[in-house]
C-alpha cells in the first residue's frame, strides 16, 4: 500500500533503509524477543550506526538532520517489523534527544547530544509516578538543593528502556514549599546511572511490548550536580509537555506500523486460506474487514503525514499530534483485532504474529497521553483562540 502524500527521492531511500534493515535484524527475532520479554541491545546499536538513533538531530551533534517526516517514516517501517524496538527509538528520537537540543546548554549538549545522537549513549524519559498518570502535574518526586548540588528521592514509573537507557530526562518538583500539586515548581534534570542513590527499581511484566524493559528508577538520596539541571528551575512541566508534542508523533507511526503490519499479514492469510472451497478473500466478509482494515490504516498514515510536514514547516501542531495519535493508536487496536479475527483459531495461537500485535497495540491508547487525554487537549485546542 503506497502513501498518499509524495515522497522525495531522499525520504524513498530512507524509508527502503529501514525497510531492508527491519527485514534483516529484526522480523526474524521480533516472536522470540517477545517470548523471552529480551531487549536486543545489539539492534538498537546498530540503529544508532545508520544514524537513527540522531536522525532529528543537528549535523553539529552527529545527527542526521532529517525532517519530522523522514524520522516517522522509518519508525514506521521498524514498528512493522517490532514495536518493542521501535518503542526504544521512539523515546530516543522524541524525548530526551530534544529536550537537551532544545532547553541544554552548550556542556550538556556535547556530554550527552552527541553520543546519544551517534547512539552510543540510549535516551528515556520519567515523568510518571504510581498516583501521578494522567495527572502528571500531580508528581511528588522530589528535589532539593544543597549547596551546587541536587538530592533526589522518590520513584518513577513506567519508564521505557529503564534499566537499559543511559541518560534519563527526569522531572521532579523542586519547588517543595508549593502546593503539591501544579505545573510551575517542577524542574527536569539529565540523569544517569552512574549517579549515587540512583536505582533501577521494578522491572514490570506486561501484556505487550514485552521486549521493551519497562521498570521504575528509584531515587534515595540521589546526589546530582547542579549542571545536570535542564534549562531554567521549575519549567520542566512545560518541557515535557512540549516534547509530548513530539513524542506522540512517534507513538502515532508506532501505531501505524503496527496496523500496517497486521493488515499485510491478513491480505496474505486471506488469500491462501481456503474455507468453504474457496480462498478467504473470496468472502465479503472478510473483503469488507479487510477495506476497512486498509482504511483506517492509510487515514491514520495521511493525518499523521500532514502534521509532520506542518510541524516541518513551524506550525505549532499539538492538537494534530494529539489527534494524529488518537487516532492511529484506536485505529492499531481495532486493525489488528479484525487481523486476530481473519486469522480465526490461528489468530489466538502465539505461533501466529497477529498475537503479538495484538497485544502490542493496546499500549499505543495508554502511554505518553491516554485516549482520553489526547481529547482533552483536542477539545481545548478548540477553545484556544477565543
Ligand atoms: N505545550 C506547551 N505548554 C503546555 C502544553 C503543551 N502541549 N500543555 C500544557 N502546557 C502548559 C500550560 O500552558 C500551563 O502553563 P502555565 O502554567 O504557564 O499556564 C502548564 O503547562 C500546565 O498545563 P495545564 O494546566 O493544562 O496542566 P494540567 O495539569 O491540566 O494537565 C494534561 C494537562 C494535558 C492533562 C497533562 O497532564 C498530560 O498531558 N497528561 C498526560 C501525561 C502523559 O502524557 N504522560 C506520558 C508519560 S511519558 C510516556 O509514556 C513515555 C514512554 O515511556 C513511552
């Protein structure tokens, strides 16, 4: 199935890149990783040696330069292939990779941009908190200073590639005399491992994506030097909502990769499988599951397309990213339950991939921004003008 916006010559190749590499690295291992809840570290080095892991960063950093667009065309082509590796990328690319180019000085840049631009150094991303999801302005993790320094304590949850990643952009409240609840008063900070007191905590054991290592980081007494504050002290709510901007753009063509490849599965599947003396593609009701399936698919592909061009041409777009990911991520989830649908007995066996997407496309209407959420911004975007 072919976009229905044009692609340049250079937007083509990167796409067959990822394409070819996808097929090679990645399809073959995509079930077993999934099996074995592995994260392949291997394959994310290797995405950072073709330079995907920079792919929107300055040439001056190492990284690739490209366009919003470029960048979601290749996710899409490794979501196809794995959701868990693309999940990884998504983060990088998105999260903490523009937090430092947009709001770090010129020290935090070369110590961290740079090799995370070349990939040699693997991004995430904490705001979360167990009573602080979708109210992430409600987050109790703290930080106060003393002298140069900064001490950490509390938990994040849910962080993708805890455990694996080597830079974490955290926001904490570090205005702890305000109430504990609110947007100002919360500060983000460029944390790694190394750090003392710094803890990868709770390793979770979930439905999908299960090859992408999701744990909580733990802060006791978290001892952090004062230049490893991002930006300006208590603006970090407003740094991670503005990245969020970003980030579900990619979570949107995760989503999409993941329909894409549930619909190219049941395209096959039904018209090989034969039932009552005739192929399944034969049948209206799989050719109206099918029409449908391909619908949804290149709608979600076209919205989220238009908005990274408009983003690339400066347009601030956080109601077409929010309505980009709403609608690729509802679109994954009722696709690939049609695709679990066609596959019929097969489809509920995990020897067939259809299983897998299944699972794996839930997650894309839960994180960075529920499917409520993302109305929410949709219906006060509506009302932001007046
Ligand atoms: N761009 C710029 N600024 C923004 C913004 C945006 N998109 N959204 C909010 N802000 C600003 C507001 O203008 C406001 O600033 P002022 O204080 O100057 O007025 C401030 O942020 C607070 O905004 P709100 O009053 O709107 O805050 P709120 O508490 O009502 O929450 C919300 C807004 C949209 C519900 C927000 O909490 C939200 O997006 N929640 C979902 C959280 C989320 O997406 N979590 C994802 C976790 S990360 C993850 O999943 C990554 C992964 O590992 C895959």
């Amino acid at each position: 199935m072919h976009e229905l916006l044009p692609l340049t010559e250079e937007q083509r190749e990167i796409q067959n890149v990822a394409r070819e590499f996808a097929r090679e690295h990645i399809t073959p291992f995509a079930a077993d990783w999934d099996a074995r809840a592995h994260f392949e570290r291997p394959v994310i080095d290797k995405l950072g040696e073709l330079g995907f892991l920079g792919m929107l960063l300055p040439e001056e950093y190492d990284g690739l330069g490209l366009d919003t667009f470029s960048y979601l065309l290749a996710l899409e082509e490794i979501a196809a292939a794995d959701a868990s590796t693309a999940v990884a990328m998504s983060v990088h690319n998105s999260l903490p990779t523009q937090m430092v180019l947009r709001w770090g000085t010129e020290a935090q840049k070369r110590e961290f941009l740079a090799p995370m631009a070349r990939g040699e150094m693997l991004g995430a991303f904490a705001l979360s908190e167990a009573e602080a999801g979708s109210d992430a302005a409600s987050l109790r993790a703290q930080g106060v200073r003393d002298g140069d320094d900064w001490v950490l304590t509390g938990t994040k949850s849910w962080v993708s590639s805890g455990g694996q990643a080597d830079v974490y952009l955290t926001m904490v409240r570090t205005d702890t005399a305000a109430n504990r609840r609110g947007a100002r008063g919360i500060s983000a900070f460029v944390l790694t491992p190394d750090l003392p007191g710094f803890a990868i905590g709770k390793k979770e054991d979930k439905m999908g994506l299960r090859a992408s290592p999701t744990t909580e980081l733990v802060f006791e007494q978290l001892r952090v030097p004062g230049d490893r504050l991002l930006g300006e002290e208590g603006s970090g709510f407003i740094y991670a909502m503005q990245s969020l901007d970003n980030g579900r753009l990619g979570i949107a063509a995760q989503a999409i990769g993941i329909a894409r490849a549930a619909l190219d599965l049941s395209t096959a599947y039904a018209a090989d499988r034969k039932q009552f003396g005739q192929a399944l593609r034969e049948l209206q009701a799989i050719q109206f599951k099918l029409a449908d399936m391909a619908l949804k698919v290149t709608a979600a592909r076209t919205l989220l397309h238009a908005t990274a061009t408009a983003k690339d041409r400066g347009v601030r777009t956080t109601q077409f990213g929010s309505m980009s990911k709403l609608y690729a991520s509802e679109a994954a989830m009722w696709v690939t339950t049609q695709a679990v649908q066609i596959f019929g007995g097969y489809g509920y066996m995990k020897e067939y991939p259809v299983e897998r997407l299944f699972r794996d496309a839930k997650v894309t209407e839960i994180y960075e921004g529920t499917s409520e959420i993302q109305r929410i911004v949709i219906a006060r975007e509506l009302y932001s003008h007046l």
